[in-house]
C-alpha cells in the first residue's frame, strides 16, 4: 500500500512490526469449530508457542499490510494446543 507523507513522497509500506507489553495479563479464548468458547484464558503469560523472543510478557506481530495477515505465526503443535486449553501432558 502506497501512502504520502507531509513532503509528498511516496513510500511502499509493507508490514507493521509491533511490539506489545502484556503486563503478565495476556488475555484470549479458544474457539472450537461450532463458534463455543473452549477456554477463557486471562491474566497469565503469552504462551510460549507465540511468535517471538516474548518472555511471556510481550506480544510480537508482524502483520502484512496488504492481506492483514500475521507473517511470524507458525503453526502450533499438538502439545501446544493442549497446553492452550488446559489439558497436561497426563491426559
């Protein structure tokens, strides 16, 4: 996406970096395929599986102009899946 400056000089944007501190109270529900919320999760820690070197405080996106989508998410894994909706390792 092409925007203009005060001077009138054309730049080609191309993504937003962000950077977000969380203060321990990173917030999110877990949706299943029938719109129901799975598990509400507040006040904790960015889960580790998050993009980024976080330390659990931070929430780091990079986020495509264009098509709105997050460039540094990765697929999460099973485990980190299970971690999100409160299951251990046990069950």
């Amino acid at each position: 996406m092409k925007t203009e400056l005060g001077v009138k000089v054309d730049i080609d944007v191309k993504r937003i970096k962000t950077c977000i501190k969380v203060c321990d109270r990173f917030t999110a529900a877990v949706i299943d395929s029938d719109g129901k919320t799975v598990r509400s999760i507040e006040d904790e820690y960015v889960p580790d599986f998050f993009p980024g070197n976080h330390y659990g405080d931070y929430l780091e996106l990079d986020i495509d102009i264009e098509t709105g989508q997050i460039l540094n998410w990765q697929k999460p894994s099973q485990a980190d899946l299970s971690q999100l909706v409160g299951e251990s390792e046990d069950d």
